[in-house]
C-alpha cells in the first residue's frame, strides 16, 4: 500500500536501526544526528512516526511514486 514506506522498513537490521536513533534524536532535540533541524529527502519514510508536516511530506512522496 505504501510501497516507499515498505522498500525503506525491508533494508536490513542496520539500516532501521538507524533510522530509530534518527528518529529518537529528532523527536527528543528536533535536530537530527548530523545537528540538521531539518529532515533529509532520505528520511521522509520516517515522517510517519513525527509531526504533521513530516507525515505529509512522506504521504506527498508515496503518492508521487505510485502515479508515475
């Protein structure tokens, strides 16, 4: 249904989990590992889990995918 989504959550044991510490540091200092306030174009499957604006951004890329 979400195929970004899924493509990004079946890379691998290490991959998630650095998309966790990725997540645990922008939900806890709202900056990400690199200090960036901003979410990079490679994270937005985890938008999802975050605020608003970052669920939709990762909603905008799905459908995006899905009608091309």
């Amino acid at each position: 249904m979400l195929p970004v989504f899924n493509t990004m959550e079946t890379r691998g044991k290490v991959a998630v989990q650095q998309d966790t510490m990725d997540l645990a540091s922008f939900i806890f200092t709202g900056k990400d590992m690199l200090g960036s306030t901003e979410m990079s174009p490679d994270l937005t499957h985890i938008g999802l889990f975050m605020d608003r604006k970052n669920a939709f951004r990762h909603l905008e890329k799905e459908g995006t995918c899905i009608l091309f």
